[in-house]
C-alpha cells in the first residue's frame, strides 16, 4: 500500500478529518465507498491514473472510517454529516476550480454534495442509479444488522455468508460501531434538487451491477449528465480499465489534445 502522508482538520464538532493527497496540478477530490478508505483508494487504479494524468487527488478518509474520527458518540452523527464534512474540507482547502468524483457511498455523498450547493467544474458518480437519492435503500439493513453483530462480538454460523462479512470487517480494522452510527446519518435528496445542478456529471456503473439498471433515469434528472457502463458488477467494475478510461476521458476532455490511456475513447 502506497505511504502518503495524513492532512488532518479539526470540524465544528470537534471530530478530526483526514486525508492524503497523491499527484500534483488540478484537484479532484475523490470519494470511498463504505467500509473503504483513502489509503487503500491511493492504490486503485483510477487514482493512481488520474495523479499520473496531471491530478491533484485529495482522497479523504470519510468521518467514521480510516484515520477520520470515529467517536462512539451518537450526537457525533447528526443527519447529513458527511455532506457537512464534504463542504468543510473544500472550503478548508480553498477548492474553486476543482472536480469530483466518488465511487458507491462515495458517489452517493457526490450527490449529496451537489444538491447542498458544491459547484466542481465536473464531477462523476460510481456505482449509483436512483436509490442514491433515498434516505435508506433495500441494503442499509443488512448492513446494520452485520454491524452490529460485529460490535456485540456474536458468533456466526461457520461458513455462512454473516461469518466471511465479519471476519472481512474484523480483519480490515474497521470500527463496527462508528460506521453503524454513520448509517443512521444519511439524507433523502430530492429529485428536484438535481435538476439545478448544472455541473457536468458521468454516472458510470458496471453492466452486471443492478444499481445501474437506473442509472439512465438518475442522469435525466440532472440537466447535463450521461451514463457509461464498463464490465463488471459493483465490486469489480471500479477495477476495469474501462472505467478509468471513461473517468479520465470525460474529467480530461476538456482539454484537446491530452495524453490518452490504452483504451480510452478515440
């Protein structure tokens, strides 16, 4: 795992924001999924891309997760607290001609994000179709459930899909109580607060990944939006060169004649 050192920011409430940056020249702030990191997305192949393609990717640790704070405090997440925190490192880094993108929670709290004001010059959203937009989808329970579970110590039937989730969370070093708070922090965005963003997004979602199956109703909401699909499903898509390429041609396209990757768009 790439080393890169950790930028810290104290919030309003006190809990301490981190974050890495990798590669130099214009910024994208670049978002984890749930469960995920900042470390672990400076290794991804979209990341390690776009920093060699004249990016500045600033890859924050989302409250609850990595090196982020992760009070056991239920008053340390109020409703919508990741778009709180979202704004306040823009504004701390002084981002005004920037972009931003983000994978799954990622891509949701890009959502989030542009319906609460942000304004990039572009951004992407992966891995979402229109229950981004609600307060809970058909998984937050499930999620709860295992969390839970996790921070009460239970024991799971040997080999069952429970156990592998567990051990996976257990041997990850995630807080199980901080991200199970966090589930509870989520907000519904109106539709109707999307269609006034005139920022320029991708959706990109994989062809096997059912959060796609809307995707194309997501993007209509938005006034300037399209969807690219890339093999995969919602776990392995993000690792497809197709979906680097397709980030980085539409982040890039707005400069004629920048260096392409194998596979990209003519």
């Amino acid at each position: 795992m790439t080393e890169l050192p950790v930028h810290r920011l104290a919030t309003r409430d006190g809990v301490t924001l981190a974050w890495r940056e990798t590669g130099d020249g214009r910024p994208l702030v670049l978002l984890h999924g749930l469960m995920g990191n900042g470390a672990g997305l400076a290794d991804s192949e979209p990341a390690r891309t776009l920093a060699g393609h004249g990016y500045r990717v600033i890859l924050p640790d989302l409250r609850g997760h990595g090196d982020s704070g992760g009070p056991h405090d239920p008053a340390c997440y109020p409703p919508d607290v990741l778009a709180d925190d979202g704004l306040a490192l823009i504004d701390h880094l002084g981002l005004g001609d920037y972009d931003l993108g983000g994978y799954s929670l990622g891509g949701r709290l890009v959502l989030r994000l542009l319906a609460r004001g942000a304004r990039p010059s572009r951004a992407f959203v992966g891995g979402q179709g229109l229950d981004a937009l609600d307060e809970e989808t058909s998984r937050t329970e499930s999620y709860r459930r295992i969390l839970d579970a996790v921070a009460r110590g239970d024991a799971f039937a040997p080999g069952s899909p429970d156990e592998q989730w567990a051990a996976w969370i257990t041997a990850s070093g995630i807080d199980p109580q901080a991200v199970r708070y966090l589930l509870d922090t989520f907000a519904a965005t109106p539709q109707e607060a999307l269609r006034l963003v005139p920022v320029p997004t991708l959706i990109v979602v994989g062809d096997r990944d059912s959060r796609g199956e809307s995707a194309d109703a997501l993007a209509a909401l938005l006034p300037d939006a399209r969807v690219v699909q890339v093999p995969g499903d919602h776990v392995t898509a993000p690792t497809a060169p197709e979906f680097t390429a397709a980030v980085l041609d539409f982040l890039d396209g707005r400069r004629p004649g920048y260096p392409r990757i194998a596979g990209s768009a003519p």
